[in-house]
C-alpha cells in the first residue's frame, strides 16, 4: 500500500465553523506533513510531525492546530478561518524526517474554501 | 530568498519530442532533489530523484540529469506523451523540502 488518504476530498466552511481535515497512511512512515497549497504556487510546508510528535511548525496562524492521534493518523483542526484560507491542503508522509534519501507522498488533497 | 528555482512558468511541445524542464538551486548543501508533476485539484505525485553524488538517473522516459558545479539539474521526456500535460515542481531536500515554482509542460498531439 503505496497511498496516502485524505477526507473530505471538499469542505466549504464559515469562517465561525470548526472542522476537521484527516489523512492516513499504511506504509510504516513516521514522518507526515501538512502543507497548503494556492493555485499556480509551490506546496507551501505547514507542519511536521516525527514520530507523532510536532517537529516543525511553520510560524502557522493558531486557528489551524495539528494533531497526530498515531504514526498512521493526522488530523488538522480549523477553526475562525479567514477567506484567504481557501486553498488545497495536502497531507504527505515519508520514511522518516531526518533522513535524506527520503520521498514524500503526498494525498490528493482537501480543496477547502472558507466563506 | 528563493533556494529553488524553476525560471520558466512554462513550456510547449510536441508528442513524441523531448522536453527539457530545468531547475536551479542555491544552497550546496542540498544533497537529494525531487521532480513532482501534478494534475489540477490533485496532489504531487513523485516522479524520479537524483542524489548529489550521481550526475544521472533514468526511470523509463524519465532522465533526471545533475550539474552540481553549475547547481543545475533538469527533467528530460523522451518521448513526451500527451499525458504527460502537467505542472512538474523539482524539489531540493534539506530535511524539508523546498520546492521550485513549478513549469507547466503542455503536450500537443
């Protein structure tokens, strides 16, 4: 199993809602990413967690919170998002963070737009 | 400071002809590099890598070449199919990856 999940493949939220974005993989990875992606921009890194815990945070708004309930799990929790939050966010795993020779694989994406 | 580069937005060619997309870097300490290519509303899919102490590695019609001296590497298709039509990132790994902005590659049957 070379793939990674992520639901729900849409989510159209009001900037008072909270929601929840999931992504799952079965490839014995323990490294896993969260990135944001714009139309016609590189995948702009969010967070990364190693090993289930939080290694990188990249200077992420308070109102997106990651959480990793098991090295299969990611979770990230929205919550007051603002319209310029709209955006494909993309979960991604890799064997591990430290490692060089090291792919990421990414999911298909959860094509969020806030209203 | 963009670390990656990737100078053209984007490039046309005709099915069955090579394409060459190009990719600059900054930081030599980078020591593996990616190519992603992405379909509209989907995520990247990894293509083929490089380590910095190979100048080539061949996947199929995928070449990815190096120039470490020249912090140049580039993505040959040969031959280029019209499903190839897609963005391709080139990626450095320096613990994280950084990625280029991405070259559209338009195949024409």
């Amino acid at each position: 199993d070379t793939e990674v999940t992520q639901t729900p493949k849409h989510l159209v939220m009001g900037m008072t809602n909270k929601k929840s974005l999931k992504c799952e993989q079965h490839m014995g990875h323990r490294a896993m990413y969260w990135y944001k992606q714009k139309a016609k921009k590189p995948p702009e890194l969010m967070f990364v967690y190693s090993y289930e815990k939080l290694s990188i945070n990249e200077s992420v708004p308070s109102r997106f919170s990651p959480e990793c309930p098991n090295s299969s799990l990611l979770n990230l929790h929205l919550h007051a998002l603002q319209p310029e939050d709209s955006a494909l966010y993309l979960c991604a795993s890799s064997q591990r963070l430290a490692a060089s020779y090291n792919e990421q694989f990414f999911g298909p994406g959860t094509r969020l737009t806030v209203l | 400071d963009q670390q990656v580069k990737q100078n053209s937005p984007s490039l046309s060619v005709q099915e069955g002809r090579i394409s060459i997309l190009n990719c600059d870097y900054t930081n030599s300490m980078f020591d593996y590099f990616l190519w992603y290519k992405k379909y509209p509303a989907e995520g990247p899919t990894f293509l083929i890598s490089i380590s910095s102490i190979k100048d080539k590695n061949e996947d199929g019609r995928f070449t990815v070449f190096l120039n470490k001296s020249a912090k140049h590497l580039s993505l040959h298709i040969v031959p280029s199919q019209p499903g190839d039509s897609a963005v391709y990132f080139c990626a450095a790994s320096g613990g994280k990856l950084i990625f280029g902005q991405g070259t559209t590659l338009q195949v024409k049957p």
